[in-house]
C-alpha cells in the first residue's frame, strides 16, 4: 500500500496494515512478538469500530480521569509575554498528566482481549502511575519495568506503583534508563503474550502503537479545537507542545490536522533534540529519527526533565518534521526553570517540567508571537517536579 499511503491525511491516517507514516514508522521486531503486533492491531480496529467501546471509554475519561479538561486563557501571563496564551489543561486530569488518556484505553482494550496481566515501561514513572491505576481499577496484574537509575531519582512513584499493587521490577542493563526499560518490557512481553498486554506509554514502537496511542490521545485536540472555538471564538495561530516520545502533541495536533493554516510547534530539549538532528535509525521497533553516534550507537538522551530522556521520538513526528506540517525546536534547562517559574508566578499553575519546555519557547519567541492566539498543551501539573527545583529558587 506504499504510494496510497503518503497521499492520506497526515494525523488522521490509518497507517494500514504497514503501519508507516511516509518512509517512517513500520514493525522491527523479533518474530516471537509478530502475531501478538498482530493480535493487537486487529483488536484494535475492531475495538475503534465499535460504539460500545467507545462509550465505555469515553465514561471512564468523564467519570474516572475527569475530562473533559479546560481551557484555561491566561490574563497575565499573555499580558506579561505580549501574546495570548491558552491552555490545554491535562494537568487537571487523574494522576496529574495526559498519560491517563492512553492507558485507559490500553486497559480496556487488554480487557477485551481476555488478558489478564499489563506490563510497561516507565522513565520518570508517570506512565507507570498510570498503568498501575488503570490495573488497579480493572483489576489486572501489573508489573512495571523503570531504570535502576530512575527508580532512585523518582522514589516517590516508585512507592505510588507499589501501593497501587504493581511489582516494580528495575532494569540494570545499559544505562539503566527509559530505553533500557522498554528492552525490559519488550523482552517481558514475547514471554508472556498469551496472558500479557504491553502498554506502551507513547507514540513509539512497533506498529499498531504509535497509530493506536495517537487515536488514544485524539480527544485532547477535539476537544481544544471545539473550546477555542467556543471561549476565543477563533482558531489559535499557534499550536505548542513538547516532545518526549511525542504523545501529547500528536493528540493535540491531531485537532488540527485539517487547519493547514495553524501552526504546529514541538519543542525537545536542546540534549535531545531528536527530530532537530534528523538522523534515521531503528529503535524499539520502529524507524524514525534517533540520536547516535557517528557509528550508529543510540546514544543517550540528557534532559533536566526524566520525563523527555528518551533518544527516540514517534515515527508520526520524523515525517511531519519532513513534510514540514509541523515544526520541532529546541530550549535549553536555564529556559525551562525559568518558565517553570513563570507560570507558577503569574497564573498559579505549577507546570510539569516537560510541558515548561513549551512554555520556555514561546516565551523565547514572544517577539515572533506578538498579538497572536497560542496554544499550549500543559501536559502534566509540576509535584513530581517540585523537590528538583528547591535549589533553582533559593
Ligand atoms: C511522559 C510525559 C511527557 C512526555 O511524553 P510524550 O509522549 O512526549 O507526551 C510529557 N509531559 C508529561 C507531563 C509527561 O508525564
């Protein structure tokens, strides 16, 4: 289906049964996981085809995670930055990030496939929070892998995960990181698949992943569209929001695909740039820009925020990056406690430290932005960040 497939709609496609967007995306993976890749995307076309699952869902994300999330126009900080800033509010649901969207979607899905036990990776532990919440709620076995290295920086979600009644399981290879966790899950998952759903936190891995977790993540842009629409009474010029594995944006870019003239912003941090150095590699199962040396090593990913320290980014992502859709930029830490502490002090929202990175780039190009209407996508609220920045605000 190659040629048909770059004439559909970027962000609202179906990657068909390939899974790639453009030349990007695909399904690089051990045959041992083939037919549970397989399993998985049949399930889901069934599961998206479906009013009841829909319904189910769509109660759960109402009554359980809280949604729909506001819109929240800011007063003084589009005052303070000569530029009117909205929103997206995905702090505010359960668990404190967008990560809940997705995950309630996933444990539905495993639900209906009859499996009993969910295992994921983890890297600041937000993914897992909420993989663990969701088997709670279900009822399922959780088992979360997250870095050696990661579970001493991020103890507090490690406890969260155990008291929720997930096994917490460290990863010890490599650097001990996120990308040695997914390894972890991966591995995990080909041994179990009969019992097992891998739950995947972001737009990442082998296909359907990257494609189901962006359908997962849709609601975030329809209903931003539809509240601009309704509070501003336009569309916003700008659409912002940061990049990690790309979960969040892809959500809120995807509702605005079809507005060709709203631009699409994701910021990375500046020690991963991923989509910014625009070098193609295969990880964790599919193709798409990774940082790596000059022999083709993954390299590692370095970031003030756990959150965003992943060497890879979505397939979706490389190829709006080459088709231009959409643009990716990069800020550095000093710009991203510096925004941290500017919507702290002028709205009193504690953001994330992943979303700040937006943050710090419109603030950067405030000139550029001047009298436009620009959309943030404030993907998770800043706690788990709070102990971190003691020492940047003596
Ligand atoms: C996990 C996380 C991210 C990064 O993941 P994406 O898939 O790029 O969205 C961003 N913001 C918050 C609050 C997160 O918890």
């Amino acid at each position: 289906m190659g040629t048909e497939e770059a004439e559909t709609d970027l962000l609202t496609s179906d990657p068909g049964t390939s899974g790639r967007f453009g030349n990007f995306g695909g399904c690089f993976i051990p045959e041992t996981l083939v037919p549970a890749c397989q399993e998985l995307e049949i399930a889901f076309r069934e599961a998206w085809a479906d009013e009841q699952f829909h319904s189910e869902l769509d109660r759960l994300l109402a009554d359980y995670a809280g949604r729909p999330s506001p819109l929240t126009i800011c007063g003084r900080l589009s005052e303070e930055l000569g530029t009117s800033v909205l929103l997206k509010r995905e702090d505010l649901n359960h668990t404190g990030s967008h990560k809940i969207n997705n995950v309630l979607g996933q444990a539905l899905l495993a639900k209906r496939m009859g499996k009993s036990r969910l295992v994921a990776e983890t890297g600041a532990g937000q993914h897992g929070v909420a993989t663990a919440t969701a088997a709670a709620l279900f009822g399922l076995e959780c088992e979360v892998y997250m870095g050696e290295v990661d579970m001493e920086r991020q103890a507090l979600n490690v406890f969260r995960m155990r008291l929720l009644g997930a096994e917490v399981r460290p990863a010890t290879t490599g650097s001990r990181t996120l990308k040695d966790a997914v390894n972890e899950a991966l591995r995990d998952w080909v041994a179990t698949v009969e019992t097992t759903h891998y739950c995947l936190g972001s737009v990442m891995g082998p296909h359907p992943y990257p494609w189901m977790v962006r359908e997962f993540h849709r609601v975030i842009g329809s209903e931003a569209r539809e509240q601009c629409l309704k509070q501003v009474g336009k569309l916003p010029n700008t659409v912002v929001a940061c990049v990690g594995g790309g979960s969040n944006a892809a959500g809120i870019f995807s509702g605005f695909a079809n507005d060709s003239q709203v631009r699409l912003v994701g910021v990375e941090p500046a020690g991963a740039a991923t989509v910014g150095r625009k070098v193609p590699g295969v990880l964790h199962g599919s193709l798409s820009y990774l940082l790596q040396d000059e022999f083709g090593q993954v390299s590692e990913a370095e970031s003030i925020s756990a959150g965003l320290d992943y060497p890879g980014v979505g397939p979706e992502h490389s190829y709006l990056a080459d088709t231009g859709r959409a643009e990716y930029h990069c800020v550095t830490d000093e710009e991203v406690v510096e925004a941290f502490g500017l919507l702290s002090r002028t709205e009193g929202i504690m953001p994330a430290l992943e979303p700040a990175h937006a943050l710090a780039w419109i603030s950067r190009e405030r000139a550029d932005l001047a009298g436009e209407v620009v959309l943030l996508n404030l993907s998770g609220r800043g706690d788990k960040d709070a102990a971190q920045m003691v020492e940047y605000f003596k």
